[in-house]
C-alpha cells in the first residue's frame, strides 16, 4: 500500500497529529500504527498533567519560560521554549473541545503546583491525567473514514534511499511486523511520523511500560538521522519502591505539590541540605538527594509523607494512587509511602526543527522520541504532554504544506523492495533475547544511571559492546521476533547513551559524573 502518511505510535503525539491532519484534509491517507493496544504508551500512565498558564492574575508566560530555561539548565533553545509556552492554550483548549475533561474548582480549571514551577499551573484530570487525554483522542482518531489504525504492529526498520538504490536522503515508509499474519510487511508513505516513545525499559526500575524500549530512535540511528541529547535520561524521584502488579508505580510530583514531604529514615527532610526548595526543587536534584541518601543509609529507599494532605484531597484529587497504595496495605494519610527514584523521561531523541521534521526528509518525530530544544538538560515537570501537543500541530501544518510539493510518483513507491532480512517468527530464542535484555539493563542501571564515572562508563562501554556481538549474532542467525526487535533497538540506545556521555565533560541538567563533580 502506498499511504501519503505513516504514523508509528499512537500516544498523545501520533493520535493528535493524525487527528490535525485527517480534521484539515478529509482525502489525505493515513495510516496510524502501534506496536501494541492502542492505548499502551506512556501517555495513558502520566498522572500529574499538563502545564499551561492559566491564571493571568498572578502566572504569566514570562514565568513557564523562565522556570523552563532554568529547569534546562542552559540546554534549552529560548526560541522553541518561548513558542511552545505561547501556543500552549490554544492547543489545550483544542484538547478540550475535543472532548477532555480537566478538574474544575468553581467553573475554572483547578491548577496544581509541581516541583520546579513558580506558580500552579497544572492542569489535571485527578491522578489519571494521561489515561483521560488517551481516551478521548483514541475514540476521535476513529471517527476518521480516511485513518487505518493497524494495532499489533512493529516498525522494523524505516525505508530509505539505501533500499530503493537511489541517490538521495529521504524516508520512503517502513518495514513492520504484522504480528497477527506473523510476516514482515512494507507500508511505503510520501512522509513517516515517528511517534514512538521513550526508552525508560533500558533500566531494570522504570516508570514506563515495558514496551518503551526506543524503537523509533533505533530505527532512526540505522538510517543515519542524528540523534542527541541522549544522556540527558531523567530519572523520576518518586517511584512506589514495591512493584504494584510487576509494574513500577509512579506517585506524582503534584503530591509534593499538595505538601508531600520527603523524610529519611531518621524523620529528617533530607533535601532541605540539598536545595531551599526542598521537595519542590526540580527533578534532578531531588532524584539526586534521594540516590545519595539511599546509598549512605540501610534501607533502600526514603519516605514520601502525605499525612499534612487531608483524606478527603487523597481521595478525590489522587483516587487512583489512594487505591493503589491501599491495596498494598499503605493507608493515607497516616502511612508514609516508601519511594525510590525511577527512570522516567528520554530529554534527547531524534534531532528535528521548529516543525518536527528530521534532517532526513520526509521523516517526522514527535513526542518523547523527539530532540526539540525544549528540555535542554532537565525537563520541567508536565512540559512533556505540552511538548507533544504543540509540535504535532506544528508537524501537520508542514507535513500539509509539504504533500503538495513535487514528491515521487506512486509507481515509484510501489516498486520500493520487500523486506529482504530475516523473516519474522513468534518465539524462537526468547530465553536469550530475556536474559541479554536483563543484563543490560543491570549494566544501565549500575554504571550509567543517576550517578556515573569515567570508569564505570568505559566498563559498560566495553559489556555493552560485547551484548551488542551477541544481539548481531542473534538477528542473523534467527528470525525476526518482537523481543529481539527490541532488544537489538535498546542496545544500540545504551551504546549511544554510554558514548556521548564520555563526551560531556560538564555536569548539567539530569546529567551527573562524579569526575566532574
Ligand atoms: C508514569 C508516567 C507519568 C508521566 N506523567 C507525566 C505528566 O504528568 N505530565 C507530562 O507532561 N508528562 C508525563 N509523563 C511523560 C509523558 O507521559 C510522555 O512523555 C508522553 O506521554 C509521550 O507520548 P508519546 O506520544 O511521545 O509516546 P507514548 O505515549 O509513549 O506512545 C508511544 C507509542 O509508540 C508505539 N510504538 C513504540 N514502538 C513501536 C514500534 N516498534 N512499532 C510500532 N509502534 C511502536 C507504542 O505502541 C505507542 O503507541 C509521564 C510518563 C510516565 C511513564
């Protein structure tokens, strides 16, 4: 099939660009693919919101800017910053047409404080932010005669001029996996959307489902696009230190907000010595307090106390964490909640412009597989979902513009080659693909995690160099499989992690070598 565009990944970014697109050209055909359910990604699991000045009485733009750049931590471009804090309420006021609902206190938005803000400006659906905003744009997506949602399918590899034997540096489509028809599969499109997500799965405790596992970036270094930023891995400081379900249960930022404090296990509020702001200070520092008091202490992790947060705030503005910690027998608020930090949000990605476009034409990225400038070294708390709002309306006002320029004919597009690698097969070498999968994310999390050395990079260098033989070995000598798509993406993300952190000399943002210290 030849599609005008192919979007992978159906979180907040690829459900609202596919929608932008599909809203403003009824003919353009798109066709919409996830590598699992439509509604798994780490959109459906963001709890705390989406940040956006609201209350002009006492925020301004001014403000989100400058508590932006400072979070960034002098990574940010000023420019994408500014934009992207100015068209914020446009883009949420689409959302909410759309059809999403947000907390309310007397008709207005109720709007909640976050670590790293100077004013409330976090607008939320109680705990389930993320889950609200997934539901709503998974059933408009639907509503499209002209978007084909193909679930259960996995991009392989992207197709560019390297398949077709032209001369050129342009994205043609992708290979994918079809899981159900169990065969490798060429859908060949005028433009491709990477809206594939994060990678938080390359470390053995993250915040993200297990199927973040940085396929876009992946299939994006194959074809040569520059990735960067990559080091920048923000690590989540409250994560629920006991898996709820095999899953790692995040407790929001805004629970700090609401006056949460965090406590060692001597009752102290440790990260007063690390920062005035305490628990509020932004992300990088609190997850550091943590760690450093993890690693002076017995026990592995510290105290989030909500017992200053009223019964009834827990259960109406935080029901589903009020839940959750009740079924593993914590009762708010008198129970403190034992919390360590997590890997949670990829800062870098595939480098794009104002517009999302990559520097290999025809390919877009968006969301969280995206380098837009807008974190720089550290992101602001709830800029993520913002981020992905605003460059998917930017990246479908270009990508528009971009179909009625002169393109290859369809001939051309349907004589692009089959997938001529291995095949695709449900199950075979699991076990090794299980066990290397595990070893690099202990290599992840021991030596290229919250704190890193010269040393303990150059060792994981070295291991995961030696994973990297074995996944080479592994896709040659097999057919193709789910996991070991995966994995062959994640070691390539851990390699280039590990490399251009050798390359920073400087501490900055989430980024912290003791060398440089
Ligand atoms: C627990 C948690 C809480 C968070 N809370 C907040 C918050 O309060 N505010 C905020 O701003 N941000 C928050 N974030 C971050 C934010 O949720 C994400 O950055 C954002 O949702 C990413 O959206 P996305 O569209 O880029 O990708 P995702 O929502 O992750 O979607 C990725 C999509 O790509 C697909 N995909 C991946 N690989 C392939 C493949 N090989 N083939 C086909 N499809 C593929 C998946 O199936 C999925 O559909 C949170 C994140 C987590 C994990």
């Amino acid at each position: 099939m030849v599609q005008d565009l192919l979007v992978i990944g159906t979180g907040i970014s690829g459900l609202t660009f596919a929608i932008k697109v599909a809203e403003e050209n009824s003919k353009c055909t798109i066709t919409l693919i996830s590598k699992n359910d439509i509604n798994e990604g780490n959109t459906r699991y963001a709890q705390g919101g989406i940040a956006v000045v609201r209350n002009l009485k006492k925020d301004s733009t001014e403000k989100h800017i400058k508590d932006t750049l400072l979070a960034g931590d002098e990574g940010c471009d000023p420019d994408v910053v500014k934009f992207v804090v100015e068209e914020a309420n446009l883009r949420l006021d689409e959302l909410i047409k759309w059809g999403t609902a947000f907390d309310k206190k007397k008709e207005k938005l109720h709007l909640a404080m976050e670590g790293g803000h100077s004013e409330n400006r976090i607008v939320h659906y109680k705990d389930q932010t993320g889950k609200q905003i997934q539901e709503v744009l998974t059933a408009k997506v639907k509503t499209f005669p002209n978007i084909t949602i193909l679930e259960n399918h996995t991009l392989v590899d992207l197709i560019t001029d390297h398949h077709s034997k032209t001369k050129g540096n342009r994205c043609y489509g992708a290979y994918v996996i079809s899981q159900e028809e169990e065969k490798i599969i060429k859908i060949s499109s005028k433009i491709t959307v990477l809206s594939t997500g994060g990678a938080g799965s390359l470390y053995a405790y993250s915040t993200n489902p297990s199927i973040a596992t940085g396929d876009g970036l992946g299939a994006a270094y194959r074809a040569k696009v520059q990735l960067e930023g990559l080091p920048f891995v923000q690590f989540h400081p409250t994560a629920l230190r006991d898996k709820v379900n095999g899953n790692v249960f995040l407790i929001t930022e805004a629970v700090r907000g609401a006056g949460g404090k965090l406590h060692n296990t001597q009752h102290e509020e440790f990260l007063l010595n690390e920062d005035p702001r305490g628990a509020l200070a932004p992300r990088d520092i609190v997850a550091r307090g943590i760690q450093k008091q993890i690693q002076k202490q017995k026990e592995k992790f510290v105290w989030l106390d909500g017992s200053s947060i009223p019964k009834t705030i827990w259960k109406s503005r935080f029901p589903n964490i009020y839940k959750t910690c009740s079924s593993i027998g914590i009762q708010l608020p008198q129970d403190p909640i034992p919390v360590v930090p997590a890997a949670h949000y990829f800062c870098g990605g595939i480098k794009v412009n104002q517009y999302s476009e990559s520097q290999l034409k025809g390919l877009y990225a968006i969301g969280e597989c995206s380098a837009t400038g807008l974190h720089g070294a550290n992101r602001l708390a709830s800029n993520s979902l913002l981020e992905a709002l605003v460059f998917a309306h930017r990246a479908a006002m270009d990508c528009l513009k971009s179909l009625q320029k002169p393109l290859p004919d369809n001939a051309f597009y349907k004589a692009l080659p089959e997938w001529d690698g291995e095949g695709y097969s449900k199950n075979n070498t699991l076990e090794d693909v299980q066990t290397l999968r595990e070893k690099l994310q202990e290599i992840m999390t021991d030596s290229v995690g919250i704190f890193k050395t010269n040393k303990s990079l150059k060792q994981a260098e070295e291991k995961i160099n030696d994973i990297y033989g074995k996944v080479q070995q592994l896709y040659h000598q097999n057919e193709l499989t789910n996991g070991l798509c995966e994995l062959r993406n994640l070691v390539s993300i851990a390699y280039l992690i590990t490399k251009q952190s050798q390359e920073i000399k400087e501490n900055r943002g989430v980024f912290y070598n003791h060398d440089y210290a």
